[in-house]
C-alpha cells in the first residue's frame, strides 16, 4: 500500500518558486495530482535556447495531471514581481496554503576565481529572494489551516572544505536556513540528498557532469515524493531538517530502483554531504594508497598513451598562459606519480616528479584520470564527487581545466 493513499492536497494552493522544471515542476506535479492549486513563479516565459520547459508548458503539464495552475512571470531578484504574483494568486484561488522555495543560484568556483556579479546572484536568489518570497506569503500562510514553507537546500555542512573552496554557494545556502528559521514556525528544509548520497538529476547536474550523467543519477521524484510526504504533515512538522530517503523509509517506501533513472547502473555520490568513498572512489581518493611503479619501469597502457599525447600537444603558449606544473599521484592499473609541467621553458609531461616542484598535486585513480583527459569525466564533476582530491593553487587547477576542453578531440 502506498503511504501516500490517504494524504490529499486537493484544493491546497502551491506558491512554488522555479517551478518552470526540474525538482520544482516535479513537486508540482505530484501536488496537481490531487488537484492542487499551482503558482508557476519562475523566470522563463519564453524557451529557453538550452533549458526546457516554460512556465506556460509546465501549467499546461500541471493541468494535465489534475491540478490548476497560474503561471507568473517571478524573478525571485524582483521584490515588486514577486508581491504582483503573490496578488495575483490570492485573488485566483482565494489564499496561499504553502511556500516552496525551490529556485536557486549556484556556481562552485574558488573565491578569487568567483566573479562578483556570481555572489550577487546566489546572494540575492539564495537569500534575498527566499527571503522575500518568505515574507510577501506570510500574511496568507497565516489564514492557512495547515500552512507549510518548505525550502530546498543543500544541508548545513561546515566541513572546513566547502567554505575554503567553494565560499558563494556554501555561505549564501546556511544563510537561507538561518533567514527561513525565523520567518514562521511552519519552516523546514528538504535537503536534495539521501543517505547513500546519491545526486538528482536536474539541469543543474547537466551543467557539471556533461552528456550520460543522467545514468549516475535519481530522478527528481523522489525529492516530490518526499515533499509531498512534509507538505501533508500537520504544521507542527516544523523546523525540521529532512533527507529525502530517510523521510521515504520512514514512511514505508522499500523499493528505490524506481527512483533511478537507469536502473542497476551506478549511482553517484551528491556533492555536499561528508561520505565515506568506497570501491574505486575510495581507492582514487586516498593519498595513503597511491600505488607507485620503479622510475626505471616503462610505463605502458592508456595512462601512458594520455601523457604521451599530452607531450605532443604541449605548446609555448599553454607554457605562457597557464604557468603551472601538475603532478598526479594516480592508483590503480599505470598509476604512479605523473606529471605536466606547463611552466618551464618548452613545457613536457611524463612519468615520474616534475622537473620542478609542483603547484598543483592532484590524487585520483587512474581509470578517472584517462575518462577526465578524454573529456569523458568534467574535472569539476570529478572534484565535487570525491574522485578527485587537489592540493595546492586551486586557480591553476582550473587553468588546467580549460586547457583539458581545448585538448579532448586530441585525446
């Protein structure tokens, strides 16, 4: 029996921010369903040259699957658009029942790497918008018999390594927890990650893992199917910090196959949750396990044929514009240390130390290394998911990222 057969939200009004797509459409939808109430506030009212989906499509999708629906041009940035739609939806369906406040900015690059105009935008979406979508529907969550504020957040993490690497993202995330803690006491935070710490599919994942990362993922209805499990609580479900899988088993849910968009294939790991690696992610991971070989060996295999391309595509204008020496410390079949020294004159590669003594150390397994050199495998996605781990110029890291894209077809 479904846990979910008795808990209805017909006639409930959805305020849902960046409901256009992804995890905000997909909570729509399971609210339409019963025939909810849906206020599509979100920015995209024409397509999108690379997203899909508009606020028109997705009211149309809403409709379909039960529901009603109101679509509102909202950029969460705009104080005046987001009071007009909340207006707007008072005077349609008579009030507002629930706050999800799913819309967000993100960008995972170091602080001197960040540009300014990146932490306005996660500042003023992540906070200031929450924020103020927060106080605009509070005067009508209040009139609610049963109001909620459901906000989607990356959990409250102060490992030292996401405020050193990643400062944007992870100080204006924590802020909006804060901020959204004291707005009302029917607040809490589903966080878009289960305990196997394992990532959903969204544009967002797009982004940083490139095409066939949807294989590694979950699809969004599970984050749906545990938002709907909170937004059927009573409100004193409150101030709670919730993990969607822990929330599902809690609730009776076994089967987590229908959550994996490819079925059997292997899940990866999400991003901001302390984990420990296992198989050849743990094996890539840790430094202490570093298989070496013998100088004097000769190294063969694909490792070696990527360095041995790397050589050749070595030019005195990488050398200028990048000014950095890598060394790899790689495990598994031709691990060992390696190196690419795009600093002194004339530039090389190869096995071994570097000529010089390294900027940059970074750690992974050799299978990673190659998929990360033939463009299989983003470094930023590699990072994130614990397959790579750096030491050192995190700027001259990311050179080297750009130089990868430029290298890929060679490769």
């Amino acid at each position: 029996t479904s846990p979910f057969t008795f808990r209805k939200l017909a006639g409930c009004t959805l305020f849902i921010t960046g409901a256009s797509r992804g995890i905000g459409k997909a909570i729509a939808l399971k609210a339409a369903k019963d025939g909810a109430n849906i206020v599509i506030a979100a920015k995209t009212a024409e397509p999108h040259p690379t997203l899909p989906g508009t606020i028109y499509t997705a009211a149309e999708e809403i409709e379909a699957a039960g529901g009603k629906a109101l679509p509102c041009i909202v950029n969460v940035r705009e104080e005046q658009q987001i009071i007009n739609a909340v207006e707007k939806a008072v005077k349609t369906f008579g009030g507002i029942d629930i706050l999800v406040n799913n819309a967000s900015a993100i960008s995972l690059t170091g602080t001197l790497e960040t540009a300014t105009k990146k932490v306005n935008l996660m500042m003023d979406v992540n906070v200031r918008g929450t924020y103020l979508t927060s106080k605009a529907c509070l005067p009508h969550l209040r009139k609610s018999k049963n109001p909620h504020i459901l906000n989607l957040s990356p959990p409250m993490n102060l490992n030292p390594m996401w405020f050193k690497n990643h400062c944007g993202e992870l100080q204006s995330e924590p802020l909006l927890l804060f901020c959204e803690k004291h707005v009302n006491t029917c607040v809490k935070a589903l966080f878009s990650s289960p305990p196997n710490f394992l990532a959903i599919h969204t544009a967002a994942m797009d982004m940083l893992g490139g095409a066939g990362i949807e294989k590694q993922c979950r699809k969004t209805d599970i984050l749906a199917d545990a938002a709907y499990c909170i937004l059927t609580k009573p409100k004193t479900f409150t101030g709670n910090f919730i993990i969607d899988e822990v929330l599902l088993r809690e609730e009776g849910v076994k089967d987590f196959d229908v959550y994996a968009i490819a079925p059997g294939h292997p899940l990866m790991p999400d991003f901001f949750l302390d984990k420990k690696l296992s198989g050849s992610q743990q094996e890539g991971a840790d430094e202490a396990k570093v298989k070496t070989q013998s100088a004097a060996a000769e190294p063969s295999g694909p490792v070696a044929e990527t360095f041995r391309v790397i050589q050749g595509a070595v030019t005195e204008e990488y050398v200028r514009t990048t000014q950095g020496v890598f060394q790899f410390e790689l495990s598994g079949d031709g691990g060992g240390t390696w190196y690419i020294d795009l600093k002194t004159k004339g530039g090389s590669a190869g096995f071994g130390k570097p000529p010089v003594p390294a900027d940059v150390v970074m750690s992974m397994s050799s299978g990673d290394f190659v998929k990360m050199f033939t463009g299989k495998l983003k470094p930023t996605l590699a990072f994130m998911s614990g397959k790579l781990r750096i030491k050192g110029n995190m700027g001259l890291a990311i050179k080297l990222e750009k130089m990868l894209s430029q290298l890929n077809s060679k490769l």
